[in-house]
C-alpha cells in the first residue's frame, strides 16, 4: 500500500448491522383428496418451507479473526491520539480544503496523483501472472499521461477506452499468494495497517524513486504530493468517518475490523471472486462490507394481492321480472 493509501482517511468502517435469525413459517398442507394413498396423505409440514429460501436458517462456524491484535493497548493509545488531532487539525484543514478548492482543481491533483501509480500496479498485474489487466493498466497510463495533460484528466475511463483504474500493489501481491495479514498495527501518520500491508507499501513506494529517480527522491516532490494526497482523502472520506465513530461504542474495533474487511475484498477480487467493498483503497468503498460471520437475509419482497373484479354497471344488470 502506498503512503496515500494509508493516511488516517482511510480509518472508515461501517457500523456493524444487527441481523436477528430468520422465524421460518411453517406453510399448512393443503386438503389431500380422499383416494389418494396414505403415503402422499402425510407430506411433511415443512416441505413448503423448505421450498422457500427465505425462510431458510444458515448456520456457519466461528471465522478466524482476519488478522491478530497482539498490541491492542498500544494501537488503541495511538488511534484515540490520531482522532484527537484530526478533530483540532487535519478534519477542519481538510474541510477547508474542499469547501474552498474548486472541485475540477480537486480532480485534477486527485488523477495525478493516482496516476502516477499506474506503474506500480502495472508492476504487480505483471507478478500475478495478470497480463491483460497489465496491459489495461499500461494503456490507461499512456493516453492519461498524454491525452490526459500529464493524468490530470482521466480520459482513459471515458468512450471509447473505457478502462477503469483498479487498485494494486505489493501488499495486493503477497496476499494473492497467500501470505496472511500478520499483527494488525495502528501507526500514526500511517493509520491502520498490517505487517504484510506495512512492507509491502515499503516496496511500492521505492518503485519510482529508485525506476525514475528525481523528482521522486526529492522531498519537494514528496512533501506537497503527501500532503495533497492526505487532505484530498480526508475530505473526500468525511462524511464515512462520522458514520464510523458517531455514537459507535467501540470505534477502534469498528476502523480496525473494517480495514481488515476490505484489505480481504480486495485480494478476494484479485483471485476472482465477487466481493462488494472491493474499489482501490483510494476510492470510497463500493457497498458495506458485512462483518464476518453475519449473514444478511434477502429482501423480503411483499406480494400485493390481485385487485378484486369491478362489479358489473347497472346498465348490464338483468331486468327484473314482473
């Protein structure tokens, strides 16, 4: 992950949805003619509720945590110093920052920045054997960077190219082969992380300094990308911290369980599997993430009765004998 992956904007977590267990309803046996045989007489009750998923009771096992907390005392100490100085700096900074850029100037620092990335994620598409999104990536980056006055718009996910940018990076790579979370950590200025996340944002970030060289080893690029980069998520990412941490009893374990959540939607994607949450770190997530273990019951859909048929007029009525 990189360094404006991980910035205290991305400490978001949905709250956690209460979900009761499903009443199944026990649908009556329909009347059985008299000469059917004794056997089809006593159909079990419950064969129609069977019949019905919606009436159906999943019963799952205790998940392994995503990830241990084994510093819980020290991660809790360095979140609640984090939150104390985004409410007295960083959130109004960030605010300001919204209220007053323009929003296309916005966008355009927004695309830079990220497009930027594309080499490291055209890196990582490369080392999971992912050739064709390698090659999305590698083509999003070249019209972006010419088409796109350097990525500040991003042409590429427009007609007729329409390639979207995806998110990807080392982290993304260790654990599409299987390398597991490791202790979860709160650092400040970081945020939430891992060790596999904490080394492999190491790797992305010494990509293009040591590939390109200046201006990527020189802390005048760096300092104002950062800071940019941080105010541009924190702003974009407030209206989710307040779902997170207003009247939310724990919201240490809310942010930390939602990050693992998602790092887990992330690399689920990369091996193919559909999962909801599953946008770039640096873009807001795409629908809440259950936790895990819980299970959220489909809509139940009502069905509307059949209007009744209108009674005939008192034109069509029969005449009354005398």
């Amino acid at each position: 992950m990189s360094l404006l992956e991980t910035m205290p904007a991305l400490l978001l977590a949905m709250t956690p949805v209460q979900t009761g267990a499903v009443q199944p309803q026990v649908a009556t046996p329909a009347p059985v003619a008299a000469e059917a045989p004794a056997a089809e007489q006593k159909a079990p009750a419950t064969q129609a509720a069977n019949d019905n998923p919606e009436n159906d009771i999943i019963v799952t096992a205790a998940k392994r945590p995503l990830a241990p907390d084994p510093i819980k005392a020290v991660n809790l100490a360095s979140f609640n110093v984090t939150q104390t100085f985004d409410k007295a700096f960083i959130g109004p900074i960030s605010l300001a920052y919204k209220n007053n850029v323009p929003s296309p100037i916005r966008s355009g620092i927004h695309n830079f920045l990220y497009n930027l990335r594309e080499p490291i994620v055209f890196l990582n598409f490369v080392l999971q054997l992912k050739f064709g999104k390698a090659a999305e990536t590698a083509a999003r980056f070249a019209i972006n960077s010419t088409v796109g006055v350097g990525g500040v718009m991003d042409i590429a996910k427009r007609k007729p190219f329409k390639l979207p940018r995806r998110g990807n990076g080392f982290a993304d790579t260790l654990g599409f082969y299987g390398i597991p979370n490791g202790p979860f950590m709160f650092l400040p200025i970081v945020g939430p992380t891992t060790v596999r996340d904490l080394f492999g944002g190491f790797v992305d970030r010494l990509i293009l300094p040591i590939g390109v060289g200046k201006p990527f080893t020189s802390t005048t690029y760096t300092a104002p990308a950062g800071a940019l980069g941080a105010l541009d998520h924190r702003a974009e990412f407030d209206e989710e911290l307040h779902i997170l941490h207003d009247n939310v009893p724990n919201p240490y374990e809310s942010s930390r369980d939602f990050y693992l959540r998602r790092r887990q939607a992330e690399i689920d994607y990369l091996k193919g599997k559909r999962t909801e949450g599953a946008a770039p770190m640096s873009e807001n997530p795409l629908g809440y993430i259950p936790p895990s273990g819980v299970i959220v019951p489909p809509p139940v859909v009502p069905t509307v009765p059949a209007p009744a048929p209108a009674a005939p007029a008192a034109a069509d009525q029969p005449a009354a004998k005398p």
